[in-house]
C-alpha cells in the first residue's frame, strides 16, 4: 500500500513537472527581429496584443522580399496582409512555407500559414482564420474575431500529411491551403484535406463576421520561413 502511494505522488510530480515545462516552452519570450519592419510593397501587418503590450511593435518583426518569394522573420507572432488582396464567394487561398533550418531561432516548433476572411485588419475589431503547420507533423485552425478563438479543439493536432522535420537545424516544406466552397471551409496540408468546419461553426458571433475578405499570411514568434507560390485560386 505504502509503494502504491509512494508511485501516486511520483507520477503526479513528473506530470505537474512536465505540464510546467510545457507552459515555459509555449511561453518563450519573443525575440526582436535585428532591422526589422516590412520592405514589401503595399503589405501591411499586426502583431498580437500580447505581444504589443510586451513592448514589441511591428518592426520586431521582419517582411522582405527575395526573389519571387516573401521572406518573414519573427519576432513577436504576426500577421501580414496586402489589402488589394481580397476574396469572395467560393475561392482557395495557398502558399508553399519553406524553413530552411527547422527551429533555428527557437527551442520548440512553431507554426506559420495562411489566412483568409480578414476584416477590420489593424482594429480591436478584426476578425481572420487561419491554418498554419509546425515542422513536426501537427497543425492548428485558430482565428481572430476580435478575440482568439480555436476550431477543433485546443491543442494542435497530428496529421500524417504534415511533413516533420529530419531533426533541428534540416529543412522543412509544407504546402497549406485554405478553401472556401459552399457551405464548407477546409484545410489542407501537402494537398490532404486535414481540417473541415461548417460555414455556421466558422462566421458566429466571436468569430469570423464573414469569409468575404482579405487573404494573408500568419507566423507565430521566433520563427524563420519563405513563402512561395502564394495565390488565390477558384475552389476546387
């Protein structure tokens, strides 16, 4: 009896350890970006609140153009848009995500992705979706209306069709795509459907007012990728 309590109060220990351990890493402060701001025409963008009040600004962060491709540096997490960049009705929004070094300027995966329906971007009162990937095969359906909010369940999920990372410091590619088609909006990564929400479970009160809006591009903090192949094309 007395091994049996003993073990109890040993697994709770290593759990309650554990779970701390956890909350530091999604906890990490976030780290400005060295000559920072966006370099890209027309592109605007908004940090997190959190981040704001941590005494980050947008220039934390970094949004340049190489080549063909968009190269963001974080930073606090961010969320850049192009407002000439709208979609209506029926539409898909992809991009192609390249890390070149997984978690080179974190300690823990973070995930970057697209994202659709943005309205009152820059206000309190902005609402958006977004699907993003980390390099270890999971990924995460949040959105902003005006306040966080999450679409099937809280923690990130694993999905085969999310590709993971060989280790620290290889590179990383996935391709992520949001569709809006009828009554239904979707997620796919590396061309499988991996999250799927009624039109009702996604424009609600405190969520999304409408997936009529601007289409842009999402990073969480401390995080380095290109973006190529970034478009908005006619629902499949």
């Amino acid at each position: 009896m007395k091994h049996r309590i003993l073990l109890s109060v040993f697994v709770a220990i290593t759990l309650l350890f554990v779970g701390l351990v956890n909350i530091s890493a999604q906890e990490a402060e976030s780290v400005g970006v060295k000559d920072g701001g966006i370099s890209v025409k027309g592109w605007t963008g908004k940090i997190d609140a959190k981040e704001a009040s941590a005494g980050l600004n947008l220039n934390s962060a970094k949004l340049v153009k190489e080549g063909k491709a968009l190269h963001v540096t974080t930073g606090p997490a961010v969320t850049y848009w192009n407002p000439a960049n709208t979609a209506k009705g029926d539409y898909t929004v992809s991009a192609t995500f390249s890390e070149p070094k997984y978690m080179s300027i974190n300690d823990h995966p973070h995930p970057y992705g697209v994202m659709i329906a943005g309205n009152d971007l820059g206000t309190e009162q902005q609402s958006y979706l977004y699907c993003a990937a980390y390099g270890d095969g999971r990924f995460i359906v949040r959105g902003f209306g005006p306040q966080p909010f999450q679409l099937g369940g809280r923690a990130p999920k694993a999905d085969p069709a999310v590709n993971k990372a060989a280790g620290v410091g290889q590179p990383i590619t996935q391709e992520i795509a949001i569709t809006v088609k009828g009554d239904t909006v979707s997620c796919s990564i590396n061309k499988k459907q991996v999250a799927s929400f009624a039109r009702s479970e996604v424009v609600a009160p405190g969520k999304l007012k409408s997936t009529d809006g601007i289409y842009g591009l999402r990073f969480a903090h401390n995080t380095d990728a290109m973006v190529t192949n970034f478009e908005k094309t006619k629902a499949p």
